[in-house]
C-alpha cells in the first residue's frame, strides 16, 4: 500500500526557497541594468516566474503543520535541490545555453561543485557570472544549516553525533534555533565581506572581488575567468582565497562559538586538528616535489602547492596552475584529496575528516582487539566515545561513496570517455570538486565537450554526493513508499 504523504509541509518549503532563489537575481538583474546589458530581461523574466510559482506554493500550503515525518524530511531535501537547479537554469538558458548546458552549471553551482561547461568568462555579461557566484553563495549556506539540522536527523553516514552537539550548541549559545540560524547566516555573510574586502585591497576590481568572495567561503569555486583565479597572478590574491578556502572548511558553529569567546572548542577539536594536519602535511610533500623534481623555485612551489592543494581537498576547484602538467606525486595526491573534503557542518564536500577519524579509531580498536582478545577497548571521537552504530554507518558510507564513483565511472565509459576523464569525472562529480583530470575536463579544460547524457550523469552525481548518498537512494526503495 503506498503511504499517504502530506506534501503541503514539503511545498511550503520548496516555495520558500524559491522565493528566496528569484530574490537572489535581483543583483545580476540590477548590474546588467547599470552597464546596459540586455540579460538584464531573462533574470526579470525568471525572476518574475519564480515569484509566482513560489508564491502559489506558500499561498496553497501555508495551513500546513510544519512538524516533518522522517519522509517528509527526505521528501523535501530531495526535491529542493532538484527544483532549485533546475530553476536557476532558467536565466542562463534563455541567454542562450542549451538547457542541459543550463541545468548542468546551474546544479554545479547550488551543490557548490565548480565544474562549468561555460567558456568566455573573461568577455560574458557581469550579470550570468554574478548569478554563477549567487548560487554558489546560497549553496554553501543551504549546506550549512542542511548539515545541522536535517541530516543528523535524517542519521546519514554517521551524521547523527552531531545532532546532540547541535541542540546543545542551540541551549549554550543562543535561546532559540531562529537565533542560531541568524547568527550563522550573520557570520557567513561577515566572511563573505572580509573577504571581498581584502580581495579588493589586493588589487581585484570591486565586481572580481564580490564574485570570487562569495564563491571562495561556500568553496564552491566559479570565477569569473577562463584562467580562475590563476589569470589574476597575484601572490595575495592566491594567500587570501587560500585562507577563505581553509575557513570554509571548518565547522562553522565552532567559528561561531569562537566569536562568542568559547574559542578553545575550535582548539580543542580533533576534527579541526586532523583537518588542518592533513592540509600541511599535503601542502608541504606537493611544495616539495615541485622544488626537488619539476623545477620551480621553492617559495613558488609552497605558493601553488598551497592554494590548489586546499582548493581541491575542500573541494573548491579554483586552480592556479594546470596541475594536471605536473608530474609523478602531486597529481595522484590531488587525485587522492578529491575523496577527503573537510570538517562536518562546514561548507565543504566529499567524505568529510570525522568519517577518516571514526574508520582509524575503529581499526586502531580492531588491532588491540586481536593483540588482547580479552581487553575492553572503547573507540573515541573528539575526547567521547563513539555512538554505537556510527562506526557501522560510517563504514557502509565508505562502501556506498567508492561504489557509486565506479559505477558513475563506467556509466561515463561507455559514453565514450577515456579511463582518465571517466574516473576523475566520477569522483569530482560525486566529491563536488569541480575540475578532473586530463586534458579534456582538467583544470585547463571544461565540461563543455563532453555528450548531454554524460552531463546529466554528472549532474546527478553532484546531486548524489552533495546529499551524502543515502537521503536521494533511499528515495529508490519501494518501502520507502509503503505504510
């Protein structure tokens, strides 16, 4: 028997949300008036659209009881970031992308994955490259308040022990959730000002400087040059992003609580330690080679090895060099970080640090366990021991995110890609990276030559990997559907 599902809850919100998108156009809609380009049309044109269906939805749905099922929960996350997209193609299909093209970038945008199939940045109206920026914005924020309230919930991929650590957070920081909500959308729009700030200081035009802060904390990584950030070649400009990069990884409730003045959290936290841990460690094994084997000074070396080192392991995808040029090392280890991603509750990607942490202190308690068969061994995360059950979702997690990357990988092989494209593809698709490897996709390159039905693929892949596998498979199961 198929269940009976209120969907007046799930459109409520759908309708909010795109309210909230057709209010975003509003800013590339007044830039292309101000330097008289006619795309102004097609954001008014969405816009408008927007506002009607998201206003009909709310007017139709406002009665409901906002107080979701566990379906209703999958329900809504499923179909937000599915009709988000497919609305915020809307202005970049009727500039003249065909709308798989739209769909593509407008979806890379949102789950903050930074692959493009646009080409021209360096000459396209200010008003489509405000827009690509004002997705990933809004992206990298729906992620944040996603990775707090609805996914431990939801107990995906050992999400769940952050849902006590939320709510405590909630009753020591601020009275009420709409407080913490607030503040949190405050702080993100703080970095966001920094951030541009100092890029305009270090000598980016007002319009560069907005576009790159905004897509720079949601890690998200759309620029507004064929060349990313590398077209600028500015030391500071590369020393700034890299540092936004870094703060977008960290958890931003604890960047929160640090501004409050309970700042030893963020020094205590392990999950920041190994974060910070592996950034170093990679950037100076990366810098290295660079020096020793392809011949670049050394204090060129620590600056690229830094910046695309923490742009690919957050999952940023800007890129100053084609390091794909590069030779033995750095490639595979950058290959390698597209999988790790940063700290829970931050905007970044990927497998995430804790879920590293929760696989080595469960081996580690394996490998005592067979040197003391008797002994009682008790894994930890972060100073507590780990809920019962995290470890076996964190494992499952680990199965269904490589199982998913092969079988994307060979979905993309029979279309026709090479090994190389099909496989970086896959885990940049799903990782939520941007640029693969190769020639064709690699930083160098774009998504634009590949066929529409390896696009969509990937787009999916992007939306897989944005909602950690299980809230869109489980969608899959016909007992999801069953009372």
């Amino acid at each position: 028997m198929i269940t009976n599902i209120d969907f007046r809850p799930v459109t409520l919100i759908i309708g909010w949300l795109l309210l909230v998108l057709s209010g975003g156009m509003i800013l590339p809609l007044v830039v292309d008036l101000y330097v008289g380009n006619p795309d102004w049309q097609v954001f008014a044109i969405a816009g408008g659209l927007g506002v009607f269906i998201g206003g009909a939805l709310v007017l139709t749905s406002r009665a409901a009881n906002l107080a979701f099922s566990l379906r209703q929960a999958f329900l809504v996350t499923n179909l937000a970031w599915l009709c988000l997209p497919a609305f915020a193609a809307l202005p970049l299909w009727l500039a003249g992308l065909s709308y798989t093209d739209a769909f593509f970038e407008a979806m890379s945008g949102i789950t903050t994955t930074g692959a493009t199939v646009m080409t021209g940045l360096d000459l396209a109206p200010p008003g489509l490259l405000l827009w690509r920026s004002v997705l990933q914005w809004l992206g990298g924020l729906g992620i944040i308040i996603m990775a707090l309230t609805i996914l431990p919930m939801l107990r995906v991929g050992g999400m769940q022990m952050f849902r006590v650590e939320a709510f405590e957070a909630q009753e020591k920081i601020l009275p009420r959730a709409t407080q913490l909500a607030g503040a949190l959308v405050g702080l993100y729009i703080g970095l966001t000002f920094l951030t541009a700030f100092l890029l305009w200081l270090a000598g980016m035009s007002g319009f560069d400087s907005t576009a790159h802060a905004m897509t720079t904390i949601a890690t998200g990584g759309y620029s507004t040059r064929d060349a990313s950030v590398g077209a600028f070649d500015n030391v500071w400009v590369d020393v700034i992003i890299t540092c936004g990069m870094i703060t977008g990884g960290i958890p931003f409730l604890l960047l929160l609580q640090a501004l409050r003045g309970q700042g030893g959290r963020l020094v205590r936290d392990t999950q920041v330690h190994w974060y910070i841990g592996s950034l170093a460690v990679f950037i100076l094994l990366v810098a290295w080679w660079l020096w020793a084997y392809d011949g670049f000074e050394f204090g060129t070396a620590l600056r690229y090895a830094a910046f695309n080192v923490t742009s690919v392991m957050t999952g940023t995808g800007y890129a100053t060099a084609d390091f794909n040029a590069w030779t033995g090392f750095p490639v595979a280890a950058l290959f390698c970080l597209m999988f790790v991603g940063g700290c829970a509750g931050s905007t970044t990607c990927a497998i995430k640090i804790f879920r590293f942490q929760i696989l080595y202190e469960t081996a580690r308690v394996q490998i005592k366990r067979l040197l003391q068969p008797h002994g009682v061994f008790i894994p930890y995360f972060n100073h507590r021991p780990i809920q019962a059950g995290v470890a076996e979702a964190v494992m499952g997690f680990f199965f269904l995110y490589l199982l998913s990357c092969a079988f994307l990988a060979m979905a993309l092989g029979l279309m026709g890609l090479d090994l190389v494209t099909a496989v970086s593809g896959a885990v940049t698709a799903i990782s939520n990276v941007g640029p693969g490897l190769g020639d064709t996709i690699g930083p160098a390159g774009n998504f634009a030559p590949l066929p529409d039905a390896a696009k969509w693929l990937l787009a999916f892949g992007m939306l897989l990997g944005r909602l950690e596998l299980y809230t869109v498979l489980v969608l899959l199961l016909p007992r999801f559907w069953r009372d």
